[in-house]
C-alpha cells in the first residue's frame, strides 16, 4: 500500500466529503472502458455518464422482463417499475455486474488489451468474446448457474467496451457488429499494424482526430493505453483522457468514448451514441442466450421468482428413520403450499452421507421428482459415531443457489472435521444459512446408536455444527427423537418466499438479556426463534402490554416449545413499532425473528481501487479489521426513495458503529435502490449488518442479516479466474497480503471434484505489511464433462493466533477444440404470388440448414411468423415440396409426422408452427455435416418469418425469412414467373443432394 494512500486513509475522520471525494479522485489511474460502477461516476464527478453497472443492469431487467412476460402470459408487465422478480434475481445481477466490472479492478484482466478491445487487437478481443459465449451455454446447460453468471459478466464487459473503445461509432454505424458473435456475418477489414489511424489533437476534446482514410475505407481500429503491451505505434490512435500518457506520443489525444467529460474522454461528445449502442448489443446478446437455452433456463439462470431452494443433508444411519420421515413430512408440506403461488417452485436437493460415503447429489427442479428421491431414502446400517458431515454439505453447498437454506439431519458428529474451514468459506461466499437438527440423546447409554467403540463420547462433539451454524446465519437445535416432528417446523418456516430477518442475537447464561425489534407495515407472519433453554421470557408490544410468554397464554403471541426450540408466533393484528424481548436461562440462547415482506437488503464491503480503473472493488473474503472500507448495500422492494443508515451489531446485537448511506442513482429502478456508506475503521470483533431507516412514506423499519463477519488481518486475492481444459493442467495464481505483523500462515486448498494435485497445509511466512504471490495447480480428467463446474476454496489461517481468511472461485471445464461456429441457413425461392389482397396469396422459400464444423444439428424451433415449416430429411423433389407444404394452411396441423404415402413417408419428418416446443433432430441418425431441407409456406399478409436452429454443441442461429428478400433475390434472375423460380430452387436442391449423396 503506498505512502499517499496510508495518509489518506489516516485522516477520513477529519475530511469532509468534499475533500474525500478530492483526495479519492487523487488517487485514480488511468482507466479504460465504460467506467465500471455507480462510484466510478463520483469519483470522476461525472454523473451523467453511463458505466458498465447501468448498461448491464437494465438489459437483465429488460430481457428478464419480456421472457417473464412471454412465458406467464402476463403482457401488463412491460413498462411495470416494480413487479416483483425476487431476492434471488437482484443477488443474480448483481453477481453478473460484479463480475463485469472485476475486468477493470482485477489485475489479471485490467491491463490486458484482449479484454478491452484495445491496442488494435480486435481480432484477439472476439476470440475472447465467443470463448465467453462457449462457457455461458456450456455452464447454463449444465445447470452451472454461477459459473455462468460470471462468464456473462466477463463477457458483457468486453462486448460493451467494442463500441466505448472503436472507431465504430464514428464510422457513422448506427447499429450494432453482428460479427462479433456472429462469426457467419460479415466481418469489418481491420487497420493492419503499418497503416496510420489517427492524426495529432492538441485540445482535451479531439474531433475529427481519425484519419479520413479510415472511414472511405471502412477499416476498423480502437486505441493504444501506457498501461498494457503493445506500446503504441507512431501514427496510431490513443485511448486517451488525462491520466492516459500515450496520448502524448504521436498521434496525440484519443478516441475512447467511455464518459461525457472530456477530461477523461477526447471522445466525449459521442458518448452517449456509444452506450447506446452498447447498451443494444448486450440486450441482443442475452435475447439470444435466452433463445439457445431456452426461456425456462434463462429465468433459472437469473433466479427470477423463484422460490427459495429446499436443501435437505441428511445422515441415513440406522437410528435416523425419525428424522428421515419428519423430513419428508416438511418437504411435502412445503411443496404443497407452493403449488399455488405465482413463484417458480424452485430448486430441491438432496445429500445423504453415513459412513464412509456421502452423496450422491440429488438435485431436481421438478418437486414430484425430488419427493421420489426423498421416498427412496432408508434408514441403513451404523457403526462408529463419527459420519461424514461436512463432506456432504459441501456437496450440498457446491451444487445449490446463493443465499440457500441448507437443513442437516443427524445424530453423529464429523468424521471430516478437516473441511470445517472449506464449508465455512463456502457457506459465506455464498450467503447460505446451515441449520442442524441434532438428535442425539444426552447420555451415551441411552444413544440410539451401536457403536462399535466403548469411548464415552465427548460433550464438545458438536461445537463445530454450532460454529457453522453462528457463522452462517443458521441455528443449531439440539433436540430429542420424538420432538423432530414437531422441531422440523423450522424448515417451512425458513423457506418461505420474501423472508426477511428482522433480530438476531445471542445471550450468555444467567443474564436477563433485552432485545428490540422492529416492526414495519409491509411485515407479515412474524415468528420468533429461540434455541437453548429459558426460564423467564417476557414479550413488550409498542403500546406497552405485556405478555409472560412461559407463564400465561396472552393477547400477543403463542407459543409452542418442544426440545431445544420455542417458536413464538405474533397473533394479528401486528402491532407496527418497536418491539422488546426480555429473556433469562441458565444458558446460552439464540434470538431469531423473521417475517414476510417485500423490502429486503444485500450488501458487500469494498475498497477504491487505485491500478488502472476508477470504482469500487468487491472485498474477496472477510474485510480487514481496522481498515476503511466502503460498504454497498441494495435495498429491494421499494417504489421510492427512503432514508436509510446501517448499523454494525455485535454478536448480542449491540451497536459497534453506525453507517451514513448515500444514494446512488436519482430513484430507485423497478423497487431497487444503490446505497453507498464509508466504514472508517472496520470493527476487530464479529459483526452482522443492520439495515435501519424510514422507507418513502416515513415509515421506519429495519433489516438485519443472520451470516457473523469475522474481520481479520490476512487476505486472499485471486489474479484471474481461468478455464479448465480436459486432459491439461491449469495454474490459478492468487496473492495473500498480510496487514498485520509478521507471523506465519497455513495455505489449505480444496476443489470439490479432486482435482487439484495438492492441497496442503503448506507453511508460508509473510512478513508485517507484505504479501506472497502463490499458485496451485489442477489436472483435468481427459473424461471431464463440458461445462461442468469446479469449486476452488482456499483459506489461510496463522499458526499463532485466529487470523484467517477465505476465496472462493469457480473454473468452468471447456474443451480445447470446443466448437463456436453456428449451423448455416442457405434460402432459395420457390414460390410467391402475392398479390393486393394478401389472405388470398401466399410465398414459400426453401431453406438447407446445414452445420458443417463437427457438432451436427440439434433442434430447430420457428420463433416468428403465421406460416407452417416442413423438415425434410433427404432433398425432396419440387413436387414433394409443393404436395407438402402448399395445401391450405388452415388444415395443417403441428408436428404431423404420420403421412400416407411412401414417397413422403420417406422425405416428410416434421412440421413446426410459431409457439410450438423445439423440435429435436439430435436422434435423427444425422451424420455431423448431413444438413437438413425445410420449406416454409405462409399467408402473404404475414410477410416475415424467423427459424432458430442449434447444434450440439449449442451454438444458434437465427435464420431470418422476409417475403421482400426474396422478391428482391427473384428479380435478379431471368426467370419471373412462379414456375421458374420453383424450378431454379429445385436445382438448388438437386445440386445439394448430389453433393451430399456420396457421403451417405
């Protein structure tokens, strides 16, 4: 860290914001691309600049929106500023646009130009761009949602810094590169190395600084930075802006166009021409992904209104049948109560484990398939006490969605006690609460277990459950046999959509602990949780009536207890206000209180970052303790502005520090709205975020997440995040800082598929203030399956004190040779005789879809178009074609594979309709290059039509038909009449099918 930074951080608390903002606007570097945040506009004092963040964000809300739209028939939700998509969905985008803007903040990626469009190695920058496209399809069909978030992130960066960092938009285009990720449309000529681009600016806004030649000659280039390799060529354009030292070399000035102030961008006045168009293809680019994989996927990926994910771990030793049976009563139970609501039902899994094996996973988003799993579970076997715990629930973390509720079922303690600090890890990068429903009885000789060891068992056995338990938010509620019926009544109330935690606490014994919780209007359903054993506890309304909850049955709440566990309900009407819980035990207690609503938060710690781009980066880990640091935090459910503050709770919810939250953005966007606070000093001891406030109406209420911020000393940095290539090692480098004395450190890796090569502990000693550039290697099986996803955990702990700390990454297996070209649509004309009265006249063309990399075809879908599509499997004769395809368009009916006559049972496969399912041709017996013939009839008065069409390897294209194009393409033929050009497209066709026949 260097000198300037340190003394800027050491006098925060005399600065005002103004001079905050001054000494942070100091400290920038140069930068590239559409800046990457909301922070980067403050920074820049540039406010109506449009950032990587906004573009990326409102194309996700916008596509999301139209695919929700399309797929619930609910065609009132355009245009609609806050329908509901779901926690779920914001913590989705948010990952996208954290991934996004890590291309700027992160070293690996920063000064690299491939990622950036820049230094002319746009050739290099769309091998990128569809290397990304690969890893998004192969993650999403392989369920990978995560990985495939952070591919589209990575992806959109790059595709919106093309038109921030080309002369594209000074060319005059006033659409978007197809080619990009289109490799069969046509591409632009590129400036070759010797040829000169721009001339010399001498004022902060360069206009007409690029070479005419350039434009006469539709050559494309983009600009050179000091910051990366290759250095700028004499004669070359720059990025340019102030801190952008090439812009001195010749030719001076630039041409990036990533802001509207003109001291960062000679460009600027084209700025808002660049995002837009930027914004299009980014839109296009996920209207597309949502056609490849599908609209149901697409909602999967992005998380929209779905339900929270049932995740069950459970131990399936003999002595668990109880717990078995409860389980599955809860499970049922929920899915029931699901099966009416507007939410997707979302995601169910399953993990058992015993010992010694644990899994397999099953993970299922039909809930009648994942009871089945559930029914097909038993009660088996036993043995020594130990079972393998956390293996299976970092299986079950592994594989199911952020902010998951994860319910362990057991009666055994780990046998894997070593994965502790991986699931830790895991369970926080992820926001996953562990919640663990313990039966074991209080003595060993009433255990319902045989256990081949005579050893008392130890009464600590369980102290790492509680530990993962406090840590991630969950609860750990030790109970008997025959209350886990009644006990498992956590798992519904937990999982219920838009809960939201309003207390959570702990209290030591033999005190009289005193809460406060608020409630707000928009809180329904509120339920209190309390673990341990109390023995006075006493309930306060707003108005001040009371209620003795163990002596007396009241007007405020019920109660219901069973081993381990009160569950209080507030009886309605709800009280709105403040709200005081006064508990004593003999010891420890747990307070948890939860509710339904709408209005929720997420949030993450972040640090300017100072190298070659302006913003906030995302604090990988737990924060340093001690440090400044800046807290962003989301608020979701909310029409308007309110006026919020955090507060950092101690373990029994006592204020350590309270945070002044800015504003963002003007409004709030479709019930979100971007708060931004400076933490000082980060506290030294564990700490929870409290969202408190007044929302838009003067209505106060509060928030508070459940996962225990454990602020260290030690960092972990991963460089870059690479791809896993089957059969080849991969080296992921990273770097651990040290921002305490000097001391020495045990290095752990984990990856949850076994293949890293090692994993430690390995010693290391970091020096006071310092840091150590480290790496570890994985072998990939040759047998890999695309797409698949590989969970790399690293933690470091001090030998000689509780420092540690915790990165987690996810690297996408992608084949070497993977194929990234699309089928090819080749049209020829048949027929077209419309007239003035359209509903009386039709046209018909004839398509050869074709893929001729390796993949072979997959499924062919129509999109558009009130017409009906014919698929041929071997060239049909203009005759078939005609008998087929041009009788009455209102007696035909879908998907009509039955047909009389040989001749066209032998040509006639399958007729395809707008609205209808994918058609699948994967199980065709096609040979990898044997395309297939369509032919496409439609009314005159529908006079465009649009065919998707996928490999196996999942590459689409979209093949599009207009009754005007082939009018056009009929003109510049000698033949005019109907007759001729049906006779010109048989040819064509003759001439494929003679082409092909050999191969046959």
């Amino acid at each position: 860290m260097s000198q300037d930074r340190r003394t800027c951080g050491r006098h925060q608390r005399q600065m005002s914001s103004w001079s905050l903002l001054l000494c942070l606007l100091f400290l920038v570097s140069p930068c590239m691309g559409f800046f990457p945040n909301f922070w980067s506009k403050v920074l820049i004092l540039s406010f109506d600049s449009y950032t990587h963040q906004y573009i990326t964000e409102q194309a996700i809300i916008k596509v999301s929106l139209e695919v929700l739209r399309d797929t619930t028939k609910q065609h009132d939700l355009q245009g609609e500023k806050n329908i509901y998509l779901g926690r779920g969905f914001w913590r989705a985008v948010r990952d996208v646009v954290n991934s996004n803007a890590d291309m700027d903040l992160k070293s690996g990626t920063a000064a690299n130009p491939v990622y950036h469009f820049d230094s002319e190695r746009i050739d290099d920058s769309i091998a990128k761009l569809r290397e990304f496209w690969t890893q998004i399809i192969l993650s999403v069909r392989a369920k990978e949602y995560a990985s495939a978030r952070h591919s589209l992130g990575q992806l959109s960066h790059a595709l919106q810094d093309f038109y921030s960092h080309s002369n594209w938009v000074e060319m005059g285009k006033k659409s978007i590169y197809l080619h990009l990720l289109q490799p069969d449309e046509p591409a632009f000529p590129l400036a070759k190395e010797d040829t000169p681009t721009c001339k010399d600016c001498f004022t902060p806004t360069c206009r007409n600084n690029l070479l005419l030649s350039l434009k006469n000659s539709n050559l494309l280039t983009t600009g050179y930075t000091s910051s990366s390799f290759p250095f700028k060529p004499k004669g070359k354009c720059s990025h340019g802006g102030i801190f952008d030292k090439s812009r001195l070399l010749s030719a001076r000035g630039g041409i990036n166009k990533d802001t509207n102030s003109f001291f960062f961008s000679p460009h600027h006045y084209l700025h808002v021409e660049a995002a837009g168009l930027a914004a299009i293809a980014t839109q296009t680019a996920l209207r597309d992904l949502k056609d490849t994989v599908g609209p149901k996927a697409f909602l999967k990926l992005f998380s929209v209104r779905q339900a929270p994910a049932l995740v069950f771990v459970m131990d399936t030793t003999g002595s668990m049948f109880e717990e078995i049976t409860a389980a599955r009563l809860r499970a049922h139970s929920i899915i029931q109560s699901r099966a009416s609501r507007a939410e997707q039902p979302g995601t169910f899994l399953l993990v058992p484990f015993h010992d010694p094996e644990f899994g397999p996973v099953y993970k299922a988003d039909d809930p009648n398939q994942f009871m089945q799993h559930m029914e097909a579970l038993m009660a088996l076997g036993g043995g020594d006490e130990p079972e393998m715990c956390f293996s299976a629930i970092q299986l079950a973390l592994t594989h199911s969605p952020p902010e998951s509720e994860v319910f362990v079922f057991t009666d055994a303690s780990p046998k894997d006690a070593y994965l502790f600090d991986a699931v830790k890890a895991l369970a926080l990068e992820k926001r996953s609460k562990i919640t663990f429903l313990l039966t074991e009885e209080q003595t060993p000789k009433r255990s319902r277990r045989k256990r081949s060891s005579k050893k008392p068992l130890s009464p600590n056995r369980f102290s790492l459950y509680s530990s993962l338990s406090v840590a991630s938010g969950g609860m750990a509620v030790f109970t008997t046999n025959s209350d886990i019926h009644k006990v498992s009544t956590i798992v519904e109330d937990n999982t219920a959509v838009g809960k939201v935690t309003l207390l959570r606490a702990k209290s030591d014994p033999e005190l009289m602990s005193v809460h406060s919780f608020r409630v707000d209007s928009s809180v329904k359903n509120i339920i209190l949780h309390i673990t341990g054993t109390m023995t006075e506890c006493i309930l306060t309304s707003p108005s001040d009536k009371r209620q003795s909850i163990l002596r007396e049955q009241g007007h405020l709440a019920e109660l219901e207890h069973f081993q381990g566990l009160y569950r209080i309900k507030l009886l309605p009407p709800v009280q709105a206000g403040e709200w005081k819980l006064q508990a004593k035990s003999d010891d420890h207690l747990t307070f948890t209180v939860i509710g339904d609503s709408s209005v929720d938060f997420l949030y993450y710690f972040a640090t300017v970052t100072n190298d070659t781009h302006p913003g906030l980066a995302r604090v990988e880990g737990s924060p340093v303790a001690g440090a400044p640091a800046f807290l962003v935090l989301t608020v979701t459910g909310q029409s308007q502005k309110g006026l919020f503050y955090a507060t950092l709770l101690g373990a029994e919810g006592e204020n350590l520090q309270e945070v002044k939250l800015n504003q963002s953005s003007s409004a709030p966007t479709h019930g979100l709205e971007e708060l931004v606070g400076f933490v000082d000093h980060v506290p030294t001891v564990p700490f929870s975020v409290q969202l408190a406030g007044s929302d838009s109406r003067g209505n106060k209420l509060e928030r508070v997440s459940t996962e225990k911020i454990q602020p260290t000393h030690v960092q972990i940095k991963m460089m870059s995040t690479p791809q896993l290539v089957p059969g080849h090692l991969t080296v992921v480098i990273f770097t651990i800082y040290n921002h305490g004395p000097a001391q020495l450190f045990n290095l752990t890796a984990d990856d949850d598929c076994g293949y890293l090569l090692t994993r430690g502990p390995h010693g290391l000693f970091v020096e006071e203030q310092d840091s150590f550039d480290a790496e570890v290697s994985l072998l990939t099986p040759a047998t890999a399956q695309a797409g698949a996803t590989v969970t790399l955990t690293l933690t470091v702990h001090a030998l000689n004190s509780l420092e540690s700390n915790y990165a987690v990454t996810f690297l996408t297996v992608v084949p070497l040779d993977a194929d990234r070209s699309p089928p090819s649509c080749s049209a020829a004309l048949i027929h077209s005789d419309c007239s003035a009265d359209c509903a009386k006249s039709s046209w018909t063309v004839s398509v050869v879809v074709s893929d001729d990399v390796h993949s072979g075809l997959a499924a062919l879908q129509m999109q558009k178009g009130d017409g009906v599509l014919t698929v041929f499997r071997n060239p049909p004769s203009t005759e078939d074609s005609f008998e087929e395809t041009l009788p009455d368009l209102e007696h035909q009916h879908p998907h009509k594979n039955k047909t009389t006559g040989h001749r066209q049972h032998h040509h006639h496969r399958a007729r395809l309709r707008t609205g209808e399912a994918l058609l699948n041709v994967s199980d065709w017996r096609l040979g990898s290059s044997q395309p297939l013939w369509v032919v496409y009839t439609s009314s005159c008065c529908s006079a465009q039509a649009e065919l998707l069409v996928w490999d196996k390897a999942g590459n689409m294209k979209r093949c599009i038909l207009t009754s005007d194009q082939q009018r056009l393409q009929s003109d510049t033929t000698t033949e005019t009449s109907g007759t001729g050009r049906a006779a010109l497209t048989g040819v064509v066709f003759l001439l494929v099918g003679l082409l092909w026949s050999p191969l046959m």
